[in-house]
C-alpha cells in the first residue's frame, strides 16, 4: 500500500480534496469515524481523511445530528455508532453551560456544584451511551478554557475558580 505523506500545513484546503479524490483508496483498510457534536465541524471532514490515508486508512467519515449528542448515543436505532471504529465527541462547553463560561462570577458555589454535577452526569451518560452500543476507540476533546476568564488574571490565584473548574471537568472526562 502507497502511502501518502502528512503535511496538510503545507497543503491548501482544495489541495488536500483534490489529493483524497485523486488517491486509489481501495487497498487500504476501511476506517469508520463517528462525530458527534455541539459545534459546527464539517470542514474538519478532508483532513481527518487525508491523515487517514497517510496511515493507511480509508476513512468514513459521518456526522452524527447537530446539538443532539445524548440523544445519538441512547438511540437503540443508531448503527454509525454500532458500526464506528472510532467516535469523536465534541462538547463545547460555551454553547452546553453558559454559566460556567459566562456566568461563572455570578454563581454561588452551591450553584458551582450543581452545574458541575449536571456536566459530569452528562459527560458520563453519553460515555455510557457509547459503551453500551459500540466498543470503537472514544477521542473526547476536552472542554476549552475561555480565552478571558471572567476573574481575568485573578481566576488561577482562586481556589474553585472558572480556570480549576474546567479543568476539574477535562479530568473527570479523562477519568471516566
């Protein structure tokens, strides 16, 4: 099997779809991938597949429905995720919990807790969601620190501050 080199940096994105069209994937070894989002990630589409090829993968790439993640994996009609080898999840925290993003400075620490434990039931429902229906690879990207914290600079110094908060969460998806 060719393999093609891994560089799409160098590669425009027109590039990249005129390579994958033009590459005889039928010797390599088929590859499902399975995303499921709350954020709009269709572009990403060419270049999972270009680095799929690289490695020797025909990669099959399916979106799962937009926002509707929870629903995808409790669904006992969903063969993309029965039939995945691997499953991409995408959670991004901003669009699911605009209080910890947004609001975080306003919440009571009684408030913290119970939209931590509403996150962690969540992320812990749809990695079960997963396991009960399909044994493929789970590639989780974490949640995202906001890029101004609402406590700006003093947010690392605070004990259950936003920054620990979030990172509390990535940890308890690492975890789980």
């Amino acid at each position: 099997v060719e393999l093609i080199s891994i560089i799409p940096a160098e590669l425009s994105y027109s590039e990249i779809q005129e390579r994958i069209k033009s590459f005889d994937k039928e010797s390599f070894l088929s590859f499902n991938i399975l995303i499921l989002r709350n954020i709009m990630l269709e572009p990403i589409e060419p270049y999972l597949q270009y680095n799929s090829l690289g490695m020797g993968l025909n990669a099959s790439i399916q979106f799962g429905s937009y926002d509707n993640i929870i629903q995808e994996v409790l669904s006992d009609e969903n063969q993309e995720l029965e039939n995945s080898d691997c499953i991409l999840v995408f959670l991004y925290l901003e669009s699911f919990s605009p209080k910890i993003i947004r609001g975080f400075h306003g919440l009571t620490k009684q408030e913290i807790i119970e939209e931590i434990d509403r996150i962690e039931k969540y992320v812990f429902d749809i990695l079960s969601g997963i396991r009960s229906n399909s044994s493929a690879l789970i590639l989780w990207h974490g949640f995202n620190r906001p890029n101004y914290s609402t406590m700006g600079i003093a947010d690392d110094q605070i004990e259950n501050g936003q920054s620990e908060t979030i990172i509390r969460l990535n940890r308890t998806i690492k975890e789980t």
